[in-house]
C-alpha cells in the first residue's frame, strides 16, 4: 500500500473524548481573534473595547469610545447596500469615503488603523470591520451576534447613502428602504446603534454646543443615553420616559433632531416594546446587526456561521530536527460553554495527544501528555484554556493510509525550514530579498512546480486600508538534508513594500506524486541573511 500524505493527530482530555474538526480553515486566524479575548493566544481585538467605555488608539483618546465608533464604522460601510441592483454593502469601501461629510472626524480613520492590523490575505478588512464590531457589541453586554466570513474588499468608494441628520424623515425611510430596512427595522436599527457612545461637538457643532468641549474630553462626546457604556435598552426607556438627553432627539437644533422623527415614525411603538422588554431590545438588535453585517454584494458567498471550536491546534510547527525525526510543537486551545468547563482547572485537566502509525492504529511511542499553559485565557463566548505541546519526534515514515476517522491531519511533504531562512539587510534599516528554505519530500514520486505564495500588502490612494498583492517564486533543489527522506528547495523573492498596516505571509506548495500539498500562512522572515 502506497502511504499517505498526512501525519493524524489525536487529541484526547477529559479521558474519553475525541477532536471531530478538520484543521486548518482558511479563517484560522479570524477563529482564533473571534474565540480568545484575553491572555495566552489574544486575538488581540478585544483589549481596544475592554471595557467598554474605552477610548480608542489604547485609550488615547479621551471622551471618546472605540466600541460605539467600530459599530458606527461598520453601519457606514454597510449603508451603501442596495436590495435592488445587490450592489454595495459591507465590503470596506468606507476606507475610500471618509471624506465624506457623513463620514465627518477622525473615528472613522482611526477605526480603520486599528482594523488593519488584523487584515491579510486570508482576513479581508471587511471581515476584520464586521468581526470587530461583534466583539464590541458582546464586550459591551449586547447580543450575539453569528458570524461569517468570505467578505471582499471593495477597490474603490460606494454610493453617498449613509442618513445624515438634517435629512428629513422621508429621505431616512427610502433610505433605509434600499438597504433592506421597514420604518419598525430603521427604528430598531438607530435605536441599536445609539445605546452606544454619543456626537462629537467638534464633527457636529450645529448638534453639540462647543460648551461640551473640555480638557477632559476634547472632542465634546455628548452621549445618546445615560448608560453609553453598556448595550442596554436605557436610550428608548428614557425617550419614552421624556428623559432623554440623546443630542439627536432633545438637541437644540431641531433640524438635526434625527432620532426623534425616526423614533416617532410609528407613534412610538417600538421604542415602547423597546422600553418595556430589555431582553426584547437584545433580540431584536441582535437580528438587525447581523443582517446589517451580512449585507454584501450579491456576487459574494459568505461562510457559514464560525463559532468556538471545542479542540484546536495553535500556533503548530512541524519541523525537522538534526536528528532527522520530525519535531512537533505548538499548543492545543480547548473551548467549552458548560458549567463543568467553566469550573474546569486547567492543571488537572488531563489531555493527551498521539499519533496514528502507518496502518491507522494509535501508537503509544508517539504519545505526550500536554501541559497547562501558565497564563490564563479568556473568551466572551465561554471558558478557554491551552495546552503545551511538549516536544514529540517522530520517523517520518510514520503516516496514516487515508484521511478518514477522527483528529487532525497534518501534511509532512512540503515543510517551511526556518533555519536558514532569512532576509538580507541593505543598510539603513532597509530589507533585501528574502530567501525562503522548504523540505519536501523525495519518496512519494516525482515533485513538480515547488514554488513560494509571498503575500504583502500595498497602499491604496485614498484610504487607510491596504490591499494585498501575491507574487509566485519557483523554488530550487539545492540539496539533501539530515534526513533522506526529504531535499531542501529554496526560492528568492523580494520583499513588498513597507507598510503601517495589515499581516504578510508566504505559503509553500508543491505538486507530489501527483498531489498538490501547502504549508500555508507561515510568518514573514525576519531574520537577517
């Protein structure tokens, strides 16, 4: 029997049970950001709107608050959607329209300088908007919301159709109307989107009296209700209570008094079944966001929903040792809503990991048990805890016969070699190329079209968010290695340009004995040559 390709892993805790997901997705990383909110293996985008009242750039900004700008942010994308042509939506085109007059102040760019950080070539910075803007809406006690990935980003600005509020009640309704929304939705929604944050008197001096500006609070936030720090139902308790300090519903310019023509466009009935159920509110917001955040072009097929997975590798390494085996590292993350998880103690959990052999059987030689990690995680969706993977040499004869059964396959034919890897420095801080080494194996019949998938980003004229660019290098045998079951193969690319904003990543991939295998998503190189 000809051996496969794929190493399997096992992962057993708990004693008895078994991993079920197949790794890895394309939109590991958006998982992993979407899963881990705090401590070992953060995503990173959560710290910004924890807690909620946080300003944004690391609470650099003082008045403001990230988590209503990101929701802002993602709705002013999205307004460009038209139910009619299925063009527009939330597709990032908002980085090319912060110019805009209903794009006014600097939250918008700002939102989009944190995004971009997490944008790649496997995260678009639509995603990364909508994902952030889920993160924040549940950090600050609101609904969940699902969520899906596959969106593109637009190249070039949307249609100016974002509701500004000297608009009259008329013009909201259509709308809202092309975007998909009823007068009941277009309330729900404002209502939903206003919980949070406030108006700037520095962006809306005909809304907000520049009285509001104080060394405190510079930009003049005048908030919508008196809880803007909790997604609560507190902005239509206290319209319907006659209590309300929301600047576009009481403010002092009438014409600007947005909110409440559109929270009185049905006689206020649903601001009151707002007021009356909080647990309503949350439902009903909770519906409107998602089908604000999966507004897409027609022509674009998002994912299925991505939750939490109970098992998965992070941050897993294959790499060959001098000794010629096969050294695995890395961690297991394991996710859990039960109350039994949440009293889980990590150090007591007992969780192993093992190999299957070459004829699908459980091979105790190449067995470890894993050990906690000391610092501890968080997740807003439930109990998260990671597991080290303590050192495992395999032979890398060792493989399993087909891809069927439980675990994780792990491909051993095309892997990246760290070592030797490396870029060149030309002075002043200025990167060369960089040379990118890769095993492959030599017994599985002939190899064909090795080559390098370097994925780096350029600017774009006109908005803060980049776009990636992916170059195609051949690779080259160039010799053995410790092992001769595999021959080193090396590519020579150049680097992209610098730039302030998103994630670079190179994939490996070669076609072998017919199959085409890919050492995906690997880190950029910065060692020097």
């Amino acid at each position: 029997m000809h051996p496969s390709s794929r190493l399997l892993l096992l992962l057993l805790f708990a004693c008895t049970a078994t991993a079920t997901y197949v790794w890895p997705s394309p939109y590991d990383f958006l998982e992993d950001a979407y899963t881990v909110s705090g401590g070992f293996g953060d995503g990173g985008i959560v710290d910004e709107v924890n807690p909620c009242s946080s300003s944004p750039i690391g609470g650099r900004k003082p008045g403001r608050q990230a988590a209503a700008e990101w929701v802002r942010a993602a709705y002013h994308d999205s307004a460009t959607f038209d139910v009619n042509t299925g063009l527009g939506g939330l597709d990032a085109s908002i980085g090319f329209e912060t110019n805009r007059p209903q794009n006014i102040g600097s939250a918008m760019n700002d939102s989009l300088v944190f995004f971009g950080a997490f944008q790649s070539k496997t995260s678009s910075m639509a995603d990364v908007i909508a994902l952030s803007a889920i993160l924040a809406i549940k950090s600050c006690g609101g609904p969940s919301i699902p969520f899906r990935a596959g969106r593109i980003d637009a190249e070039s600005a949307g249609p100016e159709t974002v509701p500004e509020p000297q608009q009259d009640l008329s013009s909201h309704i259509a709308s809202f109307e092309s975007q998909g929304f009823n007068v009941t939705e277009m309330i729900g929604l404002v209502t939903c989107g206003h919980t949070l944050g406030g108006v700037h008197a520095v962006d809306f001096p005909l809304t907000v009296p520049q009285t509001a500006i104080t060394e405190s609070n510079p930009d003049g936030v005048v908030h919508f209700d008196d809880s803007f720090d909790s997604f609560d139902n507190h902005i239509a308790t206290q319209w319907v209570a006659g209590t309300s300090v929301d600047p576009l519903a009481v403010g002092f310019n009438t014409t600007t008094n947005s909110d409440a023509r559109i929270f009185a466009a049905d006689k206020n009935e649903t601001m009151q079944a707002f007021a009356a159920d909080p647990d309503f509110f949350q439902v009903q917001c909770g519906l409107l966001f998602e089908r604000m955040l999966n507004s897409v072009p027609s022509t674009v097929q998002l994912s299925d929903v991505i939750e939490p997975l109970p098992v998965k590798p992070f941050e897993l390494t294959l790499t060959l040792g001098t000794d010629g085996h096969l050294t695995l590292g890395g961690y297991i993350r394991i996710f859990g809503t039960s109350d039994e998880a949440k009293a889980a103690i990590p150090a007591n959990m007992p969780v192993t990991l093992s190999w299957k052999d070459a004829h699908g059987n459980t091979n105790a030689t190449y067995s470890t048990e894993l050990v906690a990690v000391s610092q501890s995680s968080t997740s807003l969706w439930g109990s998260v805890h990671f597991f080290e993977i303590n050192t495992i040499a395999i032979h890398p004869s060792v493989f399993l016969p087909n891809n069927g059964g439980l675990g994780f396959p792990l491909q051993s034919v095309v892997l990246f070699q760290p070592d030797g890897s490396c870029t060149a420095n030309l002075g002043n801080g200025i990167p060369g190329n960089t040379t990118a080494l890769a095993l492959i194996r030599n017994d599985l019949g002939s190899v064909t079209t090795p080559y390098v998938d370097y994925t780096y980003n350029v600017n774009q004229p006109g908005s803060i968010a980049v776009k990636q660019v992916t170059t195609r290098t051949e690779m080259q045998r160039v010799s053995g290695s410790v092992s001769p079951l595999y021959d080193t193969y090396s590519a020579t690319f150049a680097k992209g340009p610098m730039t302030d904003e998103g994630r670079i990543t190179f994939d490996i991939a070669a076609v072998v004995g017919g199959n085409t295998f890919i050492s995906p998503n690997n880190p950029e190189i910065f060692t020097q040559c």
